[in-house]
C-alpha cells in the first residue's frame, strides 16, 4: 500500500489527524475508544481493524501510509520513539516486519 491508496474520505484518516493534534480528542480515545470511533463515523469495518489494531486492513482501507506507525502510538505511546518501544514493535508485529 502506498501513497496513491489513500483515500482522503476515510474516516480513520480524519481520525488519526484530530487525536494527534487535539488533547481533548486524545483523551477520549484512550478513555472510550468505541465512543471516539463513533465520534469520527467509522464503518463496521474500520472499528473491527482499530479494536484489533489491523494496520493491514487500515492500510488496504486507504489509511495514509504516515499514519499507519501514528496508529501504533496512539495506542502505546510515543514519547520513546525509537526502534525499540513498544510502539515500534508493535508496528513491526501488525505489518509482519522481522
């Protein structure tokens, strides 16, 4: 998947833009991701790949390719950006990277 899969209407695409730059979107997130889902208007099948932290669906869905890893922040964290943190492996695991 790359760049010109994009597709710029997909929610989840909305979704990762807001919760990066509003604190107040972010903490509903962490706090009640089902309701921060609904909030942005996901389909049935982008709140199935978020549950289960699918970046391959996301990615074959139209996420933007820069925010496929911001997914994995939101999820652990990013303030130890390295190849290391949690975010990174997470990453690696849900895109099948060894």
């Amino acid at each position: 998947m790359g760049i010109r899969d994009t597709d710029r209407t997909l929610p989840s695409n909305r979704m990762v833009f807001e919760l990066r730059r509003d604190p107040e979107a972010f903490a509903l997130f962490r706090r009640d991701l089902e309701a921060s889902m609904t909030h942005f208007g996901l389909s049935d099948e982008e709140k199935r790949a978020w549950r289960e932290i699918d970046l391959a669906t996301l990615a074959r869905k139209g996420l933007h390719p820069y925010f496929l890893p911001q997914v994995s922040r939101l999820f652990k964290g990013g303030g130890y950006n390295h190849n290391d943190s949690d975010a990174a492996r997470l990453y690696a695991e849900k895109m099948n990277i060894r």
